[in-house]
C-alpha cells in the first residue's frame, strides 16, 4: 500500500524532489520507501517515510538477510539521511527566500550641493544578479561551469588576435535563450556538452570574419584545434603528418601544418575531429 496523497506531497515537498541518500534530482523518478515496512508494523506515516530515486531505492529494497553481502540500510541510517536532507533542503529554501527583494549595490559618484537648496545626489547604482546553488544537483557544477567560461575565453582570446570587439555577450545571449536561464550557471545538468557545441558554433561563425582580419590568428585557431585533436587520439606530429598526407593528398609531402593551404587545413581539422568520433 502506498503512502496517503498528504504525506506523499509534504515528503516530495520536504525532499526537493530530489534522493534522500544521494541528493540527485529526480524530478517524477521518485520512490516513497517504508522505512519500517508494513509488514513488520510500519505505518503510512511521514516519519516512515524516505523520498528515494530509483537507483537508491533497488539497493535499500534488495539486501537479502538469508545471503548476506555487504551492509543493509538500517531503518536508523535511513532516518539520519532522510532528516539531514530535509534541514539542508530547508535551509537552501530559507536562503533563497532572504534573498529575494535585497540588493547588492555599488555606489559611486559625487554629491553635488546648492547653497540655499536641496541636496542633489548623483549615485550609479550597479545591480548584479545573484544565483543561489538549487538542492539536488538541477545545474552544472562548479567544474563544469568552469569549462564553459574557458570556451568563452577561447572566444574573446581569438576576436582579441584578430584585432575585433572581443566583447562575448552575444555568444552569453544565445546560451541563456537557449536554455531560458539568467546565468551559466543555471545550466541544466547533465546540459554541459550542449551549452560548449552553441559556444563553438558561434566560434565558427565567427572565423570568416577572423580570416579576412588576421589570417595568422584564423590559422592559429585551426592549429591548436588539430594538436589537441591528435592529442587525444595519441598521435604525434609524424602520425598527423603522415594522416594529412594520405587524407588530403597534397601535390608535396607535408612537413609542417604551415605547408598546408587554408583549405587543407580546415580538412584536415574536419578529418580529425570525424576519427575522434569513431
């Protein structure tokens, strides 16, 4: 028998919908476990109840007494994690809710006074936003948060070589349409992937702009892209140049990634990123 509608919400409310014991969000994928079963004169209770995913749920559900491997969830382990992720998750909620309506502000400026008036005040009042980390994992983590500012940085350091605004808010404005979201940081998990290839795409569409103001800095470009593709597939300059010598078929043995055409070596880098695929 499962829980009463009541205590299933408050216990999906209290969890953040997220696991009791590995905290990932689970959104619908949510199991209510008896932490003492019914059987044995659990009731269908709030304190006897743990919002656990699936995954969680199969390894509390699946000890065997009779062949023992491992140790069991106790019904007091079960309690610990349940309420000590039921104070976090109230804490995150608490938090959030103090912040909203404050504002950090920078304040700069004069202040400018009339002899026999009201003071004037000038101030520039920067509002920045503010992001707080949601229970159970929903966004990137810091890590990968970090590897989307590096493509961006990729981005700014290319338009800077080519002597273009490196300013990177248009590529940021596509990201966050994409994902209807404020900040990077918002990203859905398990979205990181995504987000790099919309970076990388408007890094293409930028190159045509990039090579007709700085040749060298659009050649640069390709250059990085094809020794770290290499690098990953485990080939040293020799192998690239003997893969570019077959795959391209050049009028003279390439020796060196500056013997290849603009052409070629956008080939090239296309060829090495299908093998990577493979």
């Amino acid at each position: 028998m499962s829980f009463p509608p009541e205590v299933a919400d408050m216990a999906l409310f209290l969890s953040g919908r997220c696991c009791s014991i590995c905290h990932k969000f689970c959104g619908n994928k949510m199991e209510l476990h008896h932490i003492s079963q019914r059987s044995k004169g659990g009731k269908d209770a709030l304190e006897n109840c743990i919002p656990l995913c699936l995954d969680c749920h199969t390894e509390v559900g699946s000890y065997n007494a009779e062949h023992p491997k491992g140790r069991k969830f106790s019904p007091a382990e079960l309690r610990k994690h349940r309420d000590a992720w039921f104070a976090q998750v109230k804490s995150l909620n608490e938090e959030t809710e103090n912040s909203k309506g404050s504002i950090v502000q920078t304040v700069s400026g004069k202040g400018n006074m009339v002899a026999g008036r009201d003071l004037n005040v000038a101030r520039k009042i920067t509002r920045r936003n503010e992001v707080i980390p949601d229970a159970g994992g929903r966004h990137i983590t810091g890590q990968e948060a970090f590897k989307i500012k590096a493509e961006i940085r990729k981005y700014t350091d290319l338009m800077k070589e080519a002597g273009l605004d490196p300013n990177p808010s248009g590529v940021w404005n596509r990201l966050y349409k994409h994902f209807q979201i404020a900040s990077y940081r918002e990203v859905p998990a398990g979205c990181v992937e995504e987000a790099i290839k919309i970076i990388q795409v408007e890094i293409a569409k930028s190159r045509p702009k990039v090579r007709k103001r700085n040749p060298d800095a659009w050649r640069k470009q390709f250059y990085t892209a094809i020794w770290a593709a290499s690098k990953q597939l485990g080939m040293g300059k020799e192998d690239v140049y003997r893969f570019a010598n077959e795959q391209l078929g050049p009028r003279k043995p390439i020796n060196s990634l500056k013997d290849l055409t603009q052409k070629q070596l956008q080939g090239l880098d296309r060829k090495l990123k299908a093998k990577l695929k493979d």
